[in-house]
C-alpha cells in the first residue's frame, strides 16, 4: 500500500467550476499535510498548511482535513487556466518527521 | 522566488564525470533536503540535514555524495552516473526538521 495516495488525473474542470483533489494516507500517526502546486518543468510550490482536522481556507483555496478517514482534500473556487498544474500532496507523519509525496494530480481548467 | 536558489538550472554530463549541484537558502532555516523527481515517480528524499548534521540517507548509492558545510549551503556531488540518473534534482529547506518545506527551482541533469 502507498504511503500517500493521489489520482493521477488529469481532473479536467470549466473555468469558474470548482475543482477537487483528493489524497489518502496510510499513517494514522501523521500531524501535518500539505498542498505543492508545480507546474510543468518547475519546482513544487507550497499553497497550503493544515495541521488539525476541519477546513482551511486562504483565497480560493481550502484545505479539508479529516484524520479519522484519513483523507485530506483541497478544493479549488473559481478555477482559473492559470490553476493547470499538478498538485502535490505532502504529509508529516511525525514520528519519521519528514514529508512523503503523493504522485501528485494533474488539474486541467478548460476555458 | 522562495528564498532557495540551485545552480546549475540544467546539466548535461557524462557518465565518467565530476560535477557538482549547489543550493543556498536565504531564509535562516535550519534543515535543508535533497529529493529526485523522475516522470511518473513520486518525490524520492535523497538526504537531510538538520543543523549542518545529515539525518536521513534514504539508501542513495555512492556516486551521489552530499555536503552541508553550514546551515545556509548545500551541495550534491557526483560523480560515474548512470543514464537513468538522469532527473530533475530539487533542493528544500525548512525552518525545522519535517516542518512546511520550500523547493528551489531545480536542477535538469540529463546523464549521457
């Protein structure tokens, strides 16, 4: 079993749509999840945090957590083209304190 | 810009070279990373460093040989690669060990 599970994709979603990535972890210890957005041919960018379960929201985006079902999601408003990118889902399981990657989601917003 | 530069951005060698990636972080952290991306491949962790000590060696083999000579550089030496070497090297760092991490841009190795 994979550590931290994404869809590959490509999530195709109209422009304005809202766009919604998921991710699975197998560690029930882990403490901290992340979102990277990279483009093509770039590094991984950080767009967010989230550390207890619930929702975080910053702009359009929200990060949902929920540690029970151990599943975190990010959920995109108002896609824009400029959202086409791959998404990266990074979790902290703690006791190895280091992040362990997803294979990421790639998003296409179609116009 | 993230604050963590790489250089060289692209590099072309081979197999019996020597060549050396750089990476500095301008953000006062103390941990910093090495990860190899591969197409279709998840972020592979190569090393760590938490205050200039390596942490972590994620059973990388010894043509690839890190070193943090203070808490603001990194830097990966290699050196006899091999074709499937070839990725795009990215270098992180973070405040502290295992917390929110911030890439710089990378660098393209094509190993011929």
């Amino acid at each position: 079993q994979k550590e931290v599970e994404q869809n590959s994709g490509p999530l195709s979603v109209p422009e304005g749509a809202i766009a919604s990535l998921n991710c699975t972890y197998s560690d029930r210890g882990s403490q901290s999840f992340f979102w990277y957005r990279q483009y093509s041919g770039k590094s991984p960018e950080l767009i967010m945090s989230i550390y207890s379960n619930g929702d975080k929201e910053d702009g359009r985006f929200t990060a949902q957590l929920n540690k029970a079902s151990q599943y975190v999601s990010l959920l995109i408003r108002d896609s824009q083209p400029s959202d086409s990118a791959t998404y990266l889902c990074a979790v902290n399981t703690g006791t190895a304190s280091k992040l362990t990657f997803g294979t990421g989601t790639r998003l296409q917003v179609t116009l | 810009e993230t604050g963590v530069t790489q250089t060289p951005r692209h590099l072309v060698m081979g197999m019996t070279n020597k060549k050396s990636l750089k990476c500095e972080q301008h953000l006062g952290h103390n941990a910093m990373y090495w990860y190899k991306q591969s197409a279709k491949k998840p972020l592979e962790l190569m090393f760590v460093y938490s205050l200039e000590e390596r942490v972590e060696n994620n059973s990388v083999p010894s043509r690839f040989s890190p070193e943090c000579p203070n808490s603001s550089h990194l830097f990966l030496h290699l050196h006899t690669l091999q074709p499937e070497d070839s990725a795009l090297y990215l270098c992180a760092s973070s405040q502290e060990f295992g917390n929110e991490q911030f890439f710089g841009p990378g660098t393209r190795l094509t190993v011929l």
